[in-house]
C-alpha cells in the first residue's frame, strides 16, 4: 500500500467516525508506517477470534453462518479481518466509542431524513390480511429474493469474461467452443430435469414385495448415479448454485427409502461436479480452472468405471442394495471433497491465484486425512503446472505471457521515454504491478521478489539483450514450500546481479551521478565563476527578452574553458527557463495534499516580471535505462538544490560587487565616511550569513550525505537498494538545506530579499557619490567659484547633509529587518533542532552565532515563548 493510499484510508476512517483534535491523522500514519510490510507475511488463527465474536453476538447462528458462506466463497483476509473485530470487542474504550459514534450518527441520519423526506401514511383499514394472503405475499417476496440474489447465467458471464480478455489482447481472440456444445444438454452428463417421462409405471413401487423394490430402486440408482432419471428416482431442477435435490416416490418401503436416502448424496455430488467441469472448462474461465476441471475428470472417470461395474453386477443378479451402499462407501468420501472444492471455486468465481489459494488451503485443512489431503494434493498439482509454466517465464525471462489474466504480476502499456518528461511518471512502480487477489497464498510470502525479480530482467530485455537464468529449473507445487522458494530465490539473486552489473559497469551509474553532482550541486567552482561572469548581463534580462540559443553558447564555452571540460557527459547538459522562481515553485509541492494547495495554485502569478537568474536552471539528458533511478522526479529535486545555491551565490557576488564599489569610499574623511560605518557593517553581517548558509549546505549537508550515499551503493545488492539510497540522498539533502519546511522557506526567502534590495540601494547610492565627485572635480578645473556658484554650493552642501540623514535612516531599517529576520530564522531552527531532533540544522546557529552576538536575545525570546506556552 503506498504513502498516499494510507493517507487517504486514514483520513477517510477519521472523516467516517467523525475523530477531532489530538494529533490528527498525521500520528496514526506514521504509527503504520512503521510497522507496515509490503506484503501479509503472518498469517492469524480465525477459530478463537471467530468463537469470541460469537459469543459476544446477538444472534450467533447468523453470524456463524454469514462466517461460513464468505468462507465458502474464499473471501480474501477474512480471517484477519474476524481477528481484527475480536480485538476491538476485547477493548472496552474503543467499543464504548463505536457505540456511542454509531448511536450519534444513526440519530444525525433519523434527523436528516425527517427534514429531508416527505412521509407517507398507509390509508386505514377495517380488514385484516387473510393468512392465504399473506402466504402469497410471502411467496413472492421469496421469489424476488431469490431472483436478486441468483448467480448470473454461464453464457453471460463467458461473454463478460470474453469481452474482457479481448479488450486486454485484441490480437488475440479467445478460443470459444462451437455452440452446439452448449445447444445439446444431452452431451453435457447431467440430469435433463425438462424432459418429460415417456410413460408412467403401471404399478406403485409400494405395491410390489420387499425384494422386488429392490431391485428397482437398485436400477434406478445405478441410472441416477451417472446423472440419468429413473422411473421412482427423479432429479430437482436446480436454482443457480444450488445442490441437486432428488424426489423419492412416496410409496417406497421405509427401510429401503431410509438405504436409497443415504446414497442419493453420491448422485448429489456427481450433479455438482459434473456441472462445475462442464462450465470451467471453458477457455474463458483461465488455464488453472482448465486443468483443474481435467483432472477432475480424470477422477471422475474412476468413479465412471467403479458404476459401469456395478451395473455388471446387477444384470447378473449379484447386487443388494446393501452390497451397493458397500461398494459406494469408499468413493463417498472422494466425490464430498471434490464437490466441496467446485461449490467453493463457484461460489468465490475463483480464477488463477484464487483458485490455487483455494486448493492449497484445503490441502493443509485435512491435515490428518491422508487420504483427503492426498486426493487434494493431486489437484492443486495439476491446476499450479500452468500458473507455473507462467511464473518460470516471468522469473527465469522477465516475460508474462498471461492471457487470461490469471498470474499475481499485471502489465500496464507504459512507454519508458516518458520517464524524462513527465515529472509524475512512475514507470518503475505502475509498468508491472502487482494483483493481490491473484497471489496463491503459498507464494504470499514471496510475491514481493517474484514482482522484481522479473521487473529486473524485463529491464535488461528492453536494453537489447536476451536474459535466461543459468539456474532455471522446473517449479513444482509440494507441501514443502522452501523447494520452491529456493528457486525463486535464485533467481531473484541473478536479476538483482544482472541488472545491477549492467547499470553500474555498462551504463556507468556512479559516474552519471557524480557527472550530474558537478553541475547540480556546484561541485566545480571554476566552472561557475567562469559560467556567472560569462552570463551575469543576460540573466539580468525579463526571462521573455533571453535567447536560450545565446546560454546555451554560453554554457558550452564555460565547459570547455574549465575544469569541467574533463567530464565525458558534459554534453548532456542543458539549459532550462522555468516558469515559477525557486521559492514559489518549493512551496507549491510542500502545498500538495494539503489544505493550502488550492489557495497557492489558485493565487495570482507574481511572476509576471520573473528575471533570467531567477528562472534559469540546468536540465540533464538521461537515457534508458539511466533514468530508472535518474527519473524525472530526481532531476526536479536536483534542480530545486541547484537554483536554491544558485540563487545564494547571486546575491554573494552582488554583496561582493558593493565591497569592492565601497573602496571608493576610502578616500574621504573620517567625518564624511562615519555615515557609511553602519552601511558597511551591515553589508559585511549580509556576506557573512549568506556565505556560512552555503559553506553549510555544500560542506556539511551535501557532501557528508553524497558519500554516505556513495559507500551505499558499493554494497547495494539490487536496483530498489539503489533506487532507495539515491532518493533518500535528495531527501536528506532538501530537508537539511530548508528547503521542505515552508515556515524556515519564508524567512530565507525574505532575508535574500532584504540582501538585494540593500544591494541595490548601495548601488544607486555609490552611482550619486560618483556623479557628485565627478561635478566637484569639474568645477575646481574651471577656476575659483563664483559668488553664486558658492550659494549653489552652499544648498548642496545641505541637501547632501539632508540626503545622508535619509540614507542612515534607510540603513537602519535595513538592519532592523535583517536582525528581526536572522533573530526569527534561529529562532525557528533552534525549535525544530530541538523538538523534532533535527541535530544537523543546529550548525547553522553555531556558524551565524560564533561569538554569542544573538544569544542574549535568543534566550530572551525562549522564556517569552515558554511564559506564553504557561499562560
């Protein structure tokens, strides 16, 4: 079950039993998550949990008798759905509040269709309703239950089931047989229960002596046995699934009646299980149901000739009715169990898995019977070989080749190019998936390797070359299930080493990620350098006004002038405008599922004036079978890192560009440079902050998290191993870099949006101070001042002093909402390093406050918090 499906079951329980306040949904999924498997691996005892409920049931016969039906049917997880009601009915809170959550609901719902319906009343009646009256209406309300409750035709659901397979494969029709197949019941070996009798006996059975009826009965039941009506013997019609019923002339000898009651059932079972192979054996009801059906009737031959020799015996006059009750016995037993089994496959419209299910349960369930379970042990033998045969080419090839849709692994038509252009194609988890009422409960256990083990070799296939497994055998079905499980296992160890070798030695997996960690991750300095000088004017451009031509130019010259120029893939990568900045585009994937995402999906756009630096990004060409692990999804949490740093390194080169127009400034007085001492510090508090946030992110995030990273995948055993250290890498990394937590997310961005708009301020400041020197020297080569040239002087003197008390003031609200800024972000990151464990982001408070400067007023907003939290 994925994250999202607990999801939803979760909040959906919660909705249903209308559940407020505590920790929300949020603490029972992570609860499951925890202890959650992929597959059932345990298996739980019914028979306590089933006597509990019953017990504490108000009408136990029912219940015991729903309980067998579904049993019947061979509905899946009954029996832990039965041990999970026993343990609520054990805890006594949880009952008490489902009883009390239904009683609200039932009145909620009473109250809701009061106001809602129109009533109706039943017009008054001095007469009362007969008896005969109400027998008939008892009737058809029978009649109607019975209608609604019948199964549906054979010829329909073969046509459902022919529709459905050709839908799947339409170049492959299914097989059907002709119609006068179904057109002849008299080829079919059951009653014909509408023929008419072509005369009736001249004398009543009751009439004639004791041996005399015998004898009849003895011809009639040797009839009756092979599915043909006798003359005091009549078969039922049957009503869907029912069991044949046989009527008994009324006139018989008790005892006799009594002997011939005792046998019927044979007949009963021959009827069911001549029925079930008739139907089943039909192509549309899957390749295990044939086999199945062909080895019943290779038993059912048995059974045929056992008759054919009684019948022998009677026309020489050697068979009683005592002598056939004695020969019958022994078969009895064998015609019970098989038409106990085709009831169950009928009424569960088992096929494939379930079917095997089905069989391999029974099989253990008459543990003790050896005969039984022998008998049973030959049936699921023959039905597995096909299913079998199945599984060895999935396993053993990574093939399906499942044209009734029998086998646990489904194929969905997914084209693997579409996992480098749809950023939510999963082709890894949704091309072969796997179908739980499908997995045999013997192979439950192992369903999960047998789902990659083919999903491996399948990979290696669609790369060109043909995979067979060296140590393939034939997989048979035994009692003892690790025969079977070493071979699967066997050959779950090749796919993993096959496709393994094939990604990390042929493909060269490792140095794709280190190729893609050059550029993604910022990992070759002189490249950026060179890269940011050779594209700084054309970034700055509106994102509409850039020539993606002219970047990429400018990339391929940046790679070839650099160290960069050594890496073999440097030619897949490229350029990419995107439509959103770093930040809009984080918080609209934080705001999935949850209750902010329509607002932010449905907000205005603000990035209507969007720059080049702030939309620029890099793409990177991944191939098949590459893109398995570098996918889509990877690659856009690639690039959300990159242009986080990116970003971080913009504003450090604008931060560096007014250090270095500041040095203009050296060469004035100390009372006319005191004005910029503010300035100046607050530009080296900027470059100090932005500089210790990326030393953190690429020294003590990402590096640290890349060779964990890489030692993984040195001793990764198979492609989900990989999948998973590779992903948890890009997990670990956004987490760690801030960039999963929308509140942390908010205060960054706002703090690099106070650094450049004071980078913008000191730029056209220094640009004015440049244009006044300029004036100044222009007037001191002309000559001495005039007279009014020394008033015009004079008010620029003031405006100057006027302009530098605005420029203090600016710098000091600067300041203020850089300090509140910083405050709040350590703040924020001392809480969450504390309370939620997240030991690696309290660096950054040690970077950013090396020499206590904050601490004071840290520890004064930790005790106002605390006294709120008290109050």
């Amino acid at each position: 079950m994925s994250e999202f499906r607990i999801h939803h079951d979760v909040n959906e329980l919660l909705s249903l039993l209308h559940v407020r306040g505590g920790d929300g949904a949020e603490g029972y999924i992570d609860l499951l998550q925890k202890h959650r498997t992929p597959y059932v691996t345990t298996t739980v005892s019914a028979h306590s949990a089933k006597v509990k409920l019953a017990e504490f049931s108000k009408t136990p016969e029912d219940f015991l008798r729903k309980y067998e039906e579904l049993k019947s049917k061979n509905v899946r997880n009954l029996d832990p759905l039965v041990y999970l009601l026993s343990k609520l009915c054990e805890d006594k809170e949880t009952l008490q509040f489902l009883q009390q959550n239904a009683k609200e609901r039932s009145e909620s719902s009473a109250n809701t269709t009061s106001t809602t319906t129109t009533s109706y009343t039943l017009p008054q009646t001095s007469t009362k309703m007969s008896i005969q009256e109400l027998d008939e209406l008892r009737k058809k309300l029978g009649n109607v239950t019975a209608s609604s409750n019948a199964p549906m035709p054979a010829e329909v659901t073969r046509k459902m089931l022919r529709d459905r397979h050709n839908k799947k494969n339409p170049t492959q029709p299914n097989p059907v047989f002709p119609n006068w197949v179904y057109d002849r019941p008299a080829l079919l070996g059951d009653f014909m229960t509408g023929s008419t009798p072509t005369g009736e006996p001249a004398v009543a059975i009751g009439t004639l002596p004791l041996g005399a009826q015998e004898q009849a009965l003895v011809e009639d039941l040797l009839f009756v046995l092979i599915g043909v009506d006798g003359r005091d013997i009549t078969a039922q019609p049957v009503l869907g699934r029912q069991n044949r019923s046989f009527i008994v002339d009324s006139t018989l000898d008790m005892s006799i009646k009594e002997l011939v009651n005792r046998i019927l059932p044979v007949a009963s079972y021959y009827s069911t299980i001549t029925r079930f192979i008739e139907e089943k054996s039909s192509f549309e009801y899957g390749q295990v149901n044939h086999a199945l059906t062909a080895a019943m009737r290779t038993l059912m031959k048995e059974y045929l000739i056992l008759v054919t020799q009684l019948e022998h015996l009677q026309r020489q006059g050697l068979l009683s009715l005592q002598k056939l009750w004695f020969y019958i016995q022994p078969t009895m037993r064998t015609m019970e169990i098989l038409a106990s089994i085709a009831s169950s496959v009928d009424k569960g419209e088992c096929m494939g898995g379930s079917t095997l299910s089905l069989l391999h349960d029974r099989t253990f369930n008459y543990t003790g019977d050896s005969q039984a379970q022998e008998l049973c042990l030959y049936l699921t033998k023959a039905a597995s070989v096909p299913y079998f045969e199945i599984l060895e080419k999935w396993i053993y090839r990574g093939i399906i080749k499942d044209p009734y849709s029998e086998f646990m692994v489904e194929e969905h038509e997914l084209q693997k190019e579409k996992i480098q252009e749809d950023y939510n194609d999963k082709y890894w988890d949704q091309r072969y998936t796997i179908v739980q009422h499908r997995i045999p409960s013997f192979l439950q256990k192992m369903a999960d390797k047998i789902l990659s083990t083919g999903k491996y070799l399948n990979v290696v296939r669609e790369c060109g070359r043909d995979v067979t497994c060296p140590d393939a055998k034939e997989v048979l079905y035994t009692l003892k299930e690790r025969a079977y499980v070493e071979q699967i296992e066997k050959a779950y160890n090749y796919a993993s080493k096959v496709l393994l070798d094939f990604l990390m030695e042929e493909k060269e997996l490792v140095s794709r990620l280190r190729s893609i960690k050059h550029y993604f991750l910022m990992d070759k300095g002189d490249f950026f350098v060179h890269f940011m000088d050779l594209t700084e004017e054309e970034l700055k451009k509106p994102v509409d006004d850039i020539v993606p031509p002219r970047l990429e130019a400018l990339l391929e010259l940046a790679l070839r002038m650099s160290t960069a120029n050594t890496d073999p893939f440097k030619d897949d990568l490229k350029i990419d405008l995107m439509p959103h900045d770093v930040i809009t585009q984080l918080l609209r994937v934080l705001a999935i599922e949850t209750k902010q995402e329509k607002a932010i999906i449905n907000a205005d756009p603000t990035d209507a004036a969007l720059s080049g630096l702030e939309a620029f990004s890099f793409d990177y060409i991944v191939k098949w079978p590459l893109s398995l692990i570098i996918n889509r999804k990877a690659l856009t949490r690639y690039q959300m890192l990159f242009r986080h740093m990116f970003y971080c390194k913009h504003v450090e080169r604008l931060l560096c560009n007014i250090w270095i127009s500041n040095k203009d400034f050296k060469q004035y007085s100390l009372h006319s440079a005191k004005w910029f001492a503010a300035a100046f510090a607050l530009r080296q508090r900027m470059l100090n902050f932005v500089q210790n946030i990326q030393y953190y992110m690429m020294f003590e995030v990402m590096e640290p998290t890349w060779h964990v990273m890489e030692n993984n995948l040195k001793t990764a055993s198979n492609i989900d191993d990989v999948l998973c250290h590779h992903t948890s890498f890009l997990d670990n990394c956004l987490k760690d870099c801030m960039l999963t937590n929308p509140e942390l997310l908010r205060i960054f961005s706002k703090l690099m949006s106070v650094c450049v708009m004071f980078t913008n301020c000191m730029q056209r400041f220094t640009q004015s101070m440049r244009m006044e020197r300029l004036s100044m020297e222009h007037g001191t080569m002309d000559g001495p001042p005039t007279q009014s040239e020394q008033v015009d002087e004079a008010e620029k003197k003031r405006l100057t002093t006027k302009s530098d008390a605005g420029f203090e003031a600016t710098i000091s609200k600067f300041d203020s909402n850089f300090s509140m800024l910083l405050l709040d972000l350590l703040d924020k990151l001392s809480i969450y390093s504390t309370n939620d464990c997240e030991h690696s982001m309290i660096s950054i408070i040690y970077r950013l406050d090396f020499n206590g400067f904050y601490t004071e007023r840290l520890e004064r907003m930790a005790i106002e918090r605390s006294q709120k939290a008290a109050a």
